[in-house]
C-alpha cells in the first residue's frame, strides 16, 4: 500500500499531499496589497519551491485550476503564467471566475497536481 505523505501540515490543510506518484498543492499570494500581476509571480514561485521539495517541479504539472476573482486579469495572469511555465510542458488548465477568495485582497488561486520525479 502506498502511503499518504504530507509536508508542511497544520490542522486546517497541508502545503503538499502526495500518493501514487502524485503531488497535489494549492497556493495562494503572499501579499494582499499587490497588483495582480506580481501576486500571480509571488504565488508561482512559491509553487515553484513546494513542488521541488516534494520530489517534482514546474515542468511535471499534469492538470492547473486557476480561480480569479475578476476574468478582466485573465490577460495578466496570463502572461505570467506563460512565462513561468517551461515551453512544451504545459498542463491540463482550466480557469475560473469566482466571487470572492478567502482573503479580500487575493485575486488570485491556484491548485496543482503534478507527477513526481522518478
């Protein structure tokens, strides 16, 4: 039986969860006041790091679910994500609008599965 690894846990969630080869994380930005852009970056690199110590990376992503809370960044998010994202590596994604994140400043969320390195 293959077990259920998590790392940084607290009693509400885990920063990464990973089971049969799979590494699953959501990310959230690190500052409410930022514009758009610049939490989509900060939130990317700090998704960078996770995957990376749980054994995978940008380039393993499988499948990306982006929420924003207004598609008018969708541009935006865009153009950092696709500079993020090695080139031919690119996920299964999709992205949408919801009302609100759990934080009033946040425009952005994502969560991640991702295959680990063998």
């Amino acid at each position: 039986m293959n077990p259920i690894q998590r790392a940084g846990t607290t009693p509400r969630y885990s920063d990464s969860t990973t089971h049969n080869g799979v590494v699953y994380c959501v990310e959230v930005p690190p500052d409410e006041a930022a514009a758009v852009a610049e939490q989509t970056r900060a939130m990317l690199a700090s998704l960078e790091t996770l995957l990376e110590q749980a054994g995978s990376g940008k380039e393993r992503l499988l499948m990306a679910t982006l929420y924003l809370t207004d598609m008018a960044d969708y541009d935006v998010i865009n153009a950092v994500w696709d500079a993020w994202v090695p080139a031919g590596t690119a996920p299964s994604r999709a992205c949408v609008q919801v009302v609100r994140l759990a934080k009033p400043g946040w425009r952005v969320e994502i969560a991640v599965q991702a295959a680990l390195r063998d």
